[in-house]
C-alpha cells in the first residue's frame, strides 16, 4: 500500500509568468521545443518520489534545488544566458545548432537539480562534493536512458567550457566554491562521455581533449560511477525502466 502511495508522488510543471518580452520569448521556445517536458516525463516515468516536485521556471533564482518547498527553480535569464552563450561561441559550425545545445544543457541541469533532491529526499549518502555527484548522475542518467544521452552530455560540456571565459584569473573563492571549476566540470563530463563509449568517442582522445592515460582511466572511472549511482538508487527507480526511453530528437553529423 506504502509503495503504491510513494508511486503517485510525481513531478509538475510549472511556467512562471514572465518579467519581460524576452522572458516571454524563452517561455514560449521552451514550450515548443518540448525539453522540460521531456526531462519532467522521464523523471515520474523513471522514479519513484517522497514527495511531490515541483519544477519552476521562471523568477530570479537558481538554477538551484530548495529541499524546503520542496522545488527546482531555473530562470527564464539563465536559458536565455545559455543560448547566447552557444550563439556567441558560433556553435552551430559543430553541426549543433545553439537552440538545440541550449536544450541539452537545460536538460543536463534538470538533471542535476533532481541530483540534489534525490539525494534530499532519501538522505542518499555522497562520499565527496555532492556538486561533483549530482554532475555525474545527470551525466549518468542521459547515457543510460536516453538513445543520444552522450551528445546531450557534449553540450553541457561545452557549456562548462564556454563558462570557463568568464574568468582571467582564478581567486581563492573559485577554489573554496562547492562546485568545481567550469574547466574540471568540462573534462570531468568528456571523461564520463569517452568511458561511456570509448570506440565511438576515440576523436575526444585523438584531438587531445583528453591524455591518453586519463582516457584509459576514464574507462573504468564510468563503469564506476553509472554502477554505483543506479546500485544506489535501485529502489527508487520503478520496475522495469531500465532501458533507453527518449531522444532529443536530433543528431550530431
């Protein structure tokens, strides 16, 4: 009876209204493009919750997770940052145009806040930064579960190293933040993307994203990491959803 009441516990969705026409702007893309939908799906598709989430965007804060709500926040600023991040870097020459890696790094992040409140919700034990372990697991879930998961995982990479620009310099605050370092994100995710699948990512290697030796390492690394996330969260995850169940919908050439 218990599990079958934790099993109606679910995710919403929620659009806040918009503080200008450009909030406006990225309100209605959003809704288009279908991606918090998707990521809100395979979540109550995928998982069994405490409690009810609610997914809010919009507002000033965030992205963060709020264990009192309990709640994702993500502004309607921060997508809108994000698109002209990839518009600025020219992404599309990736063959990716900056819509489409603005969508998968939104999705990344999704992933990242429900890190926090899985890990909130059951009291999940971290050995290490829960910022570096909420990461991995969104890495983790887009591999496992979704048909172009890797490529989805390149566009928050990118993002990690078009963030890295922001600083010249590095302060002690940059060390003593509890993320890491957007360069450490960016090579922590290639590592995770190449250990994943390291015949069809042997380019990460060949164009020296990433030693040799690390690369190797990285192998291992993943198996690692994706085995102990989903060990750990094997009863929380519902029966039989253990295979690839979505697609951004769109290809890397």
């Amino acid at each position: 009876m218990a599990s079958s009441a934790c099993a109606e516990v679910g995710v919403r969705l929620e659009y806040g209204n918009p503080g200008d026409a450009a909030e406006q702007a990225v309100r209605e893309e959003l809704i288009a493009s279908g991606v918090m939908k998707t990521g809100v799906a395979f979540i109550n598709d995928h998982f069994k919750l405490a409690e009810p989430l609610v997914i809010t965007l919009g507002g000033d804060d965030g992205p963060l997770f709020d264990g009192e709500s309990p709640s994702i926040m993500i502004p309607y600023t921060f997508v809108d940052e994000v698109r002209h991040r990839f518009e600025q870097a020219d992404y599309d020459k990736t063959g990716v145009m900056p819509e489409q890696a603005t969508d998968d790094a939104l999705l990344h992040t999704l992933f990242h806040e429900f890190a926090h409140a899985l890990i909130y919700m059951y009291q999940l034990p971290i050995l290490g930064k829960e910022e570096d372990a909420a990461d991995a697991l969104a890495t983790v879930l887009l591999i496992e579960f979704f048909d172009d998961g890797q490529e989805i995982a390149l566009s928050a990479a990118d993002l990690f190293d078009l963030e890295s620009d922001d600083r010249d310099v590095l302060k002690d605050e940059d060390f003593w933040d509890e993320h890491s370092l957007d360069d450490q994100r960016y090579f922590t995710t290639l590592c995770h993307v190449y250990g994943s699948a390291p015949n069809k990512y042997v380019a990460i290697v060949k164009e020296g994203l990433l030693g040799e030796e690390r690369a190797e390492l990285c192998i291992e690394e993943y198996a690692a990491i994706s085995r102990s996330w989903l060990m750990l969260l094997e009863p929380y995850i519902k029966a039989n959803e253990t295979e690839s169940s979505a697609s951004r919908g769109g290809e890397r050439p």
